[in-house]
C-alpha cells in the first residue's frame, strides 16, 4: 500500500503510519515544507517507534515521505524559537525532541529501511542515516547542510557520517560543504542503493519480505548487530551531547540571518 493509499487526509504537517503483513511504514507528511520536522511530528515518531518495539509481530520499518523531497530537516519555525536563548532548558526541549526521534529510529530492534527521494538536509540526513539501509534515486542528493546555516552540525551528525562513509567525506560532506548525490552515496555505500523512483517500492519489498515473514529472528539478527557493529567510536547518545553545546553557540552569535530567509528546515 502507498501513502496515497492511506484513509483519510492528513492536517498539514503530520506522520502516517501503517503496520501491516510484519512492516511497520512511517510516512512523513508535509509538504509544504519539504517535510521538515516539527515538535508535533517529532512526538508521533516517537509514538510509532513505541508500537514497533512493543509489536513483536513487526519485522521491519520503512521510512518514507510525502511528496517529491524526502526531508529538509527540523522545521525553521521551531529553530527560531530555539536560536533566541540556545541555552535556554526550552530550546534544549525543543532540539532534543527531534534528535531523541532519530535516536528512536536508530535503535530499533527491527531492521529500517529509509526511502529517500529528491533530497534529504541537515536532520532530514540525520534521519536518513538513522535507518540501517538507505536507498535513493540516482539524482537525490544529500547534504550535511548545517555549515551553509553557519551552525555547527547536532544530533551526533558527524558520528552518523562517519561510521558509514569514514573520516574524509564526513568532514568533506559536514566541515566543507560538499553535497552528493544518490549515485555517489551509493558508490561509498552511504546509501545501499540507488535506483529510479518507480523501482524504490520494489526494491524495499524485497528487502523486508525476509524479516517480515520471521520477525523473532529478525529482532535477534539486529540485537546481534546493533552489540557488534554498533555504535561508533563514542555512543549516539554521547555524539549528540558534545555537539549540542557548540550547535547552541553558533545558533546564538551575533548577525547570525534570520532562520525565516533560509528555506523551510535543516
């Protein structure tokens, strides 16, 4: 079943969710915004990976979007309320709850596939990365998309980066502004793979069929992996906060632009 397939039309900035035949499919939807991230859908994210990890008839999740751009991050709208005091135990509220989403994606027990189309930025690529296999167009590209914000990267950004494409490209992509596209990211195995459009759903199906059909080996297969693979050199969790500090700093500089001229989210 597609998004468009889902009952009932969605409030503009939402997440749709589906939990069928052992995949359980999260659908980021608004549009408008290049489905940038508000609090609101940060929270339903959350609530999805509750019934995941409580649902031991789910196998695997699929992570997609509305629309023709996977993701362009946190919405800005939240971020200006967080630029005005960095420090403050609100905005810390507020960027914790986007990130401490993308942690929730990325521990799973269930592998995750993310369907990434047009582009994804900034927390959008945080969310990407947090999926265990990425898959993409050919002409998507990714970008770290913090430095062009004149901000320094959050939500253990540069560890996601670097455990899947290494120390040159992490600081290429995050300190140096470069962007890639699906093609590239397949090539250095950020994505899995990269295929057109009308062969993603195919191609997902024939990665969750597996894990779909014997969900208990499936949870064990990723107990096993996440124990030995993972994490990176530091945990997720302790990437986030040294970044959080220097994020908060550079979001509070003096003449910083306004977040409301810079696009809908990062």
């Amino acid at each position: 079943m597609t998004p468009d397939d889902m009952v009932g039309a969605p409030p503009e900035a939402s997440v749709l969710t589906e939990f069928t035949g052992g995949v359980a499919q999260l659908t980021l939807s608004n549009p408008r915004r290049k489905n940038a991230i508000t609090l609101e859908m940060a929270a339903l994210i959350g609530e999805f990976c509750d019934q995941v990890e409580q649902d031991r008839t789910i196998g695997a999740a699929v992570i997609r979007s509305t629309g023709t751009y996977f993701c362009s991050g946190a919405d800005t709208r939240d971020l200006a309320a967080s630029s005005a005091d960095p420090a403050s135990p609100e905005a810390v509220r507020r960027t914790s709850a986007v990130y401490g989403a993308f942690v929730r994606v990325g521990s799973l027990p269930v592998p995750t596939v993310a369907r990434v189309i047009g582009g994804a930025v900034g927390a959008g690529l945080n969310l990407a990365l947090a999926a265990d296999v990425m898959v993409v167009t050919p002409d998507t590209v990714l970008e770290s998309g913090f430095l062009a914000r004149n901000i320094h990267p959050g939500g253990g950004h540069l560890a996601l980066l670097g455990r899947a494409v290494g120390w040159s490209r992490t600081v290429a992509l995050a300190a140096c502004g470069r962007s890639m596209t699906g093609t590239e990211a397949a090539a250095c195995g950020l994505a899995y793979a990269a295929v057109p459009e009308t062969d993603l759903d195919a191609l997902i199906a024939d990665l969750t069929t597996a894990p779909a059909a014997d969900p208990e080996l499936s949870r064990r297969i990723m107990t096993s992996a996440r124990l030995e693979l993972g994490p990176p050199a530091v945990s997720w969790s302790s990437a986030l906060e040294i970044e959080r500090g220097v994020q908060m700093w550079s979001m509070s500089r003096k003449g910083q632009a306004s977040w409301s001229s810079r696009g809908p989210g990062r």
